[in-house]
C-alpha cells in the first residue's frame, strides 16, 4: 500500500514533519466553530449534531492520516500528541452536550468557548513575544514554504510581532477573565 508521507532525509524529515505539524494548527480553530454556534443552533438540534459528527470526523481523519508520521521521540511528537489530546477533549465535551447536556447549555457552551479562544490567544501571543522567529518559521512552513537559505527578519518586523504578541496576550487574559467570570456563575445556578 503506497503512503503519501514524504521521504526525505533526517533534517529535512524535520522540516516535513514541522510543515505538517503548522499545516495541522487549524484543527485548534474547530471547537470554537461548534461552540460559539451553539446557542444560535439551539433549536436545531440535526443540524448541531451533524456539525459536531462533521468537525470530529475531519480532526480524526486527518490526526490518523498522518499520525504514522510522528513516532519520533521529540518535541514535534509531544505537540502532535497534545494536540490529539485537545481533539480527544473536544469529542468528550460533545458528547457531554449530546447524551447528558447540562442545565444552561448554552451558557456552558459559550464559556467553554471563550476558554479556548482565551488560552489560544495567549499561547500565540507567547509564542509572537517570545520567539518572533520561529513564529515567521511556522508561517512560512504551514503556506509549504520551506526556506533552505537562514535569513534574517528585519528588526522593525521582529519588534511588530513582539507588540502583536503583547495585543494577543491582552485580549486573551481578557477574554479569560470574562470566561472566568461566566464559568462563575454557571456553576453557581
């Protein structure tokens, strides 16, 4: 049975395998898809079912299809592996919401919602403020740019991304302490 995984050699096996990973990170965009729909889909319960089975059966098919990928023991593995775990958490929340939902689900869905969208904001600000260049790296390798030549960015392009790092980290503790505030009184109804 042919595979469609690249064959290359050790370091550029890394770079495909860091291509791959950055072409991956839009699987963490789904569950705000499903939760933040959640209450205007209230009501229609098929079609709410159908676009959470939908967002599942992507994340999974493409987690599997490429998990023969990531079997070393290293870092690129751990961030493939917690992103499994976060598609994993994304498919027990749903069943949750399916087979038991909650009393004020939607105020539950919501919440969850600005959770995940709070802790994403912050890790990609982090990510800008604190390592602009690999930043610029897992732009170029998610477009399936991969630059054989190191060069440099410029330090007025480097020290932009730091600032938009700073605003990322700032709206997501915002965002955090709102759905902190949510959770608050979603759990005390």
């Amino acid at each position: 049975m042919p595979s469609n995984l690249p064959i290359a050699q050790p370091e550029s096996n890394r770079e495909a395998r860091l291509a791959v990973l950055a072409s991956l990170a839009w699987l963490l965009l789904l569950p705000l898809g499903w939760f933040l729909t959640y209450n205007p889909l209230a009501r229609q319960t098929l079609l709410r079912t159908v676009l959470g089975l939908a967002y599942l059966a992507v994340a999974f098919y493409k987690l599997l299809r490429w998990s023969a990928f990531f079997r070393k023991r290293d870092w690129i593995t751990l961030a493939f592996v917690m992103l499994s775990v976060y598609a994993l958490a994304f498919a027990t929340i749903l069943l949750w919401f399916w087979l038991r939902p909650p009393p004020h689900a939607g105020d539950w869905a919501l919440t969850i919602g600005m959770f995940v969208m709070g802790w994403l904001f912050i890790c990609a600000g982090l990510v800008l403020v604190l390592a602009p260049r690999i930043a610029d790296k897992l732009g170029q390798l998610s477009q399936g740019q991969i630059i054989l030549q190191s060069t440099r960015p410029a330090k007025d392009l480097r020290l932009a991304r730091r600032f938009s790092g700073v605003f990322l980290l700032a709206v997501g503790s915002l965002v955090l302490s709102v759905a902190i505030g949510a959770l608050k009184e979603t759990w005390l109804r």
